[in-house]
C-alpha cells in the first residue's frame, strides 16, 4: 500500500491517481515485495546430470535405430528351413517391430531435443520397469526358495532395472527446470 503526498490516505499500489483527492501518485515509492520464506533459489543442474541425460538420450535413439535396421536385416536375409531357402518378408510382426523402433529413435531424438512430450514418455515406461522390477524382485525372492542362487541372481537384475529406472526419472526431473518447452 501507498500514502498519497496530498491527502494521506491508504492507496493500493497500483494507484495512479488518489481516489480520495485526485492527487497524482505515479511518482510516490512503491514497496517492493520481500521474497517469501517458501522459496528457495534455484541451484544450477549438476554436470553429471547432463552427461547421464544425454547418455539416455543416446541410448533411446541408439536402440530405436539398432531395432529398425535389425528388423530389416533379418525379413531380407535368405533362411535355411527342412532343406529349402527362403525369404522371411515383411509380415505383421516386422511391421511392428519397425514401428516400435521408429517410436523408440523418436523419442530418443526429443529427448535429446528436450521436447517435453518424449521426456513425459520415457517418464511413463520407467514407472513401468520400476513396477515390474518390484514384481521381479519379490518373484526372484520366491523363486530362490525354489531354485536357490538362480533367483537370487533375477533378484539382483531386477534391482539393477529398478535403480536405471529411477536415476532416469531423477535425471529427467532435475533437468526440467531448465528445459524448453516445445
């Protein structure tokens, strides 16, 4: 609030002119607001950060590619099957198969991008290793009453994909602040 110079009254601070006097205030003192005790500055993103999203990046890109050419590869090489060559095609299966690599480098090129709809999709399939980790976890602890060490060792892989699928979270969320949105 204000103090008009004329009169003395209470003005709110976007007054132009006193209400009270008609007394120009353009040129009387605004307060300024004190930052709330909420907030906190914000801290520059680690370099580590960056080097560990881009490698995720990368690798989504990476494997879409790898997937596509794989897909490829394999409908036009020539199979052996009871004695007979043939060549396998482009069924419904590969159709997919390209399809979902094309999404996977895709999303692998946003992120690189930072486009914000790539990041919310990787986001949503590490939910799901994290998910499915915590199944194949407890499955593993089940399984090596049964099988002994051989679940122990599904245990460990399971919590090496829950690990990967919250640094990627992590890493995606400490970057957020900074990143644009397309």
């Amino acid at each position: 609030m204000i103090t008009c110079t004329g009169c003395h009254n209470t003005l709110p601070d976007w007054a132009q002119k006193c209400q009270f006097c008609g007394a120009n205030v353009t040129k009387v003192a605004r307060p300024v607001a004190a930052p709330s005790r909420g907030s906190v500055p914000l801290q520059p993103t680690a370099k580590w950060v960056w080097v560990v999203y881009f490698i995720i990046a990368i690798y989504w890109l990476v494997s879409g590619l790898t997937g596509i050419g794989t897909t490829i590869k394999d409908a036009t090489t020539p199979r052996e099957l009871l004695g007979m060559t043939y060549t396998p095609g482009f069924g419904l299966f590969q159709m997919l198969s390209i399809a979902w690599s094309t999404f996977t480098a895709v999303v692998g090129a946003g992120l690189a991008l930072r486009v914000e709809a790539a990041r919310g999709v990787v986001n949503f399939f590490s939910f799901l290793k994290i998910f499915f980790g915590v199944c194949g976890v407890v499955g593993g602890f089940l399984g090596s009453m049964m099988a002994g060490p051989l679940g122990l060792i599904f245990v460990a892989l399971f919590t090496l994909d829950i690990v990967i699928g919250a640094l990627t979270i992590y890493t995606i969320g400490e970057t957020e602040r900074s990143a644009p949105n397309f």
